[in-house]
C-alpha cells in the first residue's frame, strides 16, 4: 500500500494533490481528490447572486468530477463530449442535479 503525501490543496476548489512512490521505488503514483462538498455549495451560493441575462455568455455549471463519472457508468454521458452536449443539459435541468447549476436558468 502506498504511502500518499499531500502536496497541494486548492480549498477554493476543494482539490487536493497527492504523490507516492511506486511499488517498484522506480515510479512516482500521483492521486486526485475532489471534496464535492466545497463545489456544491459554491453553486448554491452562486445561484442566489443576480447576473446580466444580457450577456452573451454564461458561466452555467460547475460538475464535481465524482457526478461526470457517475453519469458516464449510470448514464453512458460523457460530460466532456461535445455530442453529448444535449443529454448534459437535459441531466443539468433535472431536480436530481440542479444544485450542479451555477445560475437558476433553464439551459
């Protein structure tokens, strides 16, 4: 089992960074993780604030990584497709993933 370092944490994103030497002493392991918790209430936060309809572009979601995952093995969505783009937007809209939105807008 390997022996994981921290080396960065990203609060404002709720990322943290690890490293670890491989088995074979050879090879550096790194590992992500994600504290969804920090994104979630990040875009409830942001939902509440107002912001120019006007505006030709629009800061729509923020997708904690574990949620991308979990609607491509549940979903077979592939967040990061651009042909995926219409089953994205129809996960986004529903009440299961609302809280992923960053505005309270139907997209």
């Amino acid at each position: 089992m390997p022996d994981w370092e921290l080396v960065d944490y990203d609060h404002s994103r709720g990322i943290r960074k690890y490293i670890a030497a491989g088995e074979d002493r050879d090879s550096v392991l790194v590992r992500t993780q994600t504290d969804d918790y920090i994104v979630i209430e990040r875009n409830k936060a942001a939902q509440q604030e107002d912001f120019d309809r006007r505006s030709e572009m629009w800061h729509a979601a923020s997708i904690p990584t574990s949620v991308m995952y979990e609607w491509l093995t549940r979903f077979g969505v592939n967040a990061w497709n651009p042909a995926h783009a219409d089953a994205v937007k129809k996960l986004l809209n529903s009440s299961d993933y609302r809280w992923c939105k960053v505005k309270n807008i139907i997209l």
